[in-house]
C-alpha cells in the first residue's frame, strides 16, 4: 500500500526531497503522495522516508491502497528499470 498525506500537513516540503520515487507533490491545499509512485520505500530503504522526517507525524499507511511485499517490489521494479 502507499502512505497518504493528511491534512494535518502544514506544507514544510522536507517530505518532497527525500522521496527515492519522486512520488510527493504539492498539491493545491497541501503535499500529496502518488499510489502509483509510492512503494512505502521497498526497494530503496527499510523505512518509509518521509515518515522519518515529517515534523507533525501526518503520513500513515493507506488503507485504500493495500498492496503486499512483492507487488511494492513489482511496483519498484517498473519504476526503476530494475529487475
Ligand atoms: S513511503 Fe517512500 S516512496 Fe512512499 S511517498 Fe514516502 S518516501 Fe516516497
Ligand atoms: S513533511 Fe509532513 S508536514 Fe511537511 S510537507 Fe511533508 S507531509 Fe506535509
């Protein structure tokens, strides 16, 4: 599954950098996260980065968007070229 963004976001943008997916964006009110891009960090990092280093903590699981270990890994594999 990916994570979401809450709207306890308050737009301090240190989530947007660290995504090895370049799966954050500003959206119109606040950041916003690509289920097609998000891979919860499989593939490049054992935690979620921008859970790391949210300040306030608004970046849970998706529940809308379940997926498991190796669909998270298919999803890297595409995105990155890698096998
Ligand atoms: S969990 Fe990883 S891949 Fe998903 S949005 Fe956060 S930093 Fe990007
Ligand atoms: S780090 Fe957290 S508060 Fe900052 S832009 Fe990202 S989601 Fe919003």
């Amino acid at each position: 599954m990916s994570l979401i963004i809450t709207d306890d976001c308050i737009n301090c943008d240190v989530c947007e950098p660290e995504c090895p997916n370049a799966a954050i964006s500003q959206g119109e009110e606040i950041y916003v996260i690509d289920p097609n891009l998000c891979t919860q960090c499989v593939g490049h990092y054992d935690e979620p980065q921008c859970q790391q280093v949210c300040p306030v903590d608004c970046i849970p699981l998706d529940e809308a968007h379940l997926e498991t270990e190796e669909q998270l890994m298919e999803k890297y594999r595409k995105i990155t070229g890698k096998a």
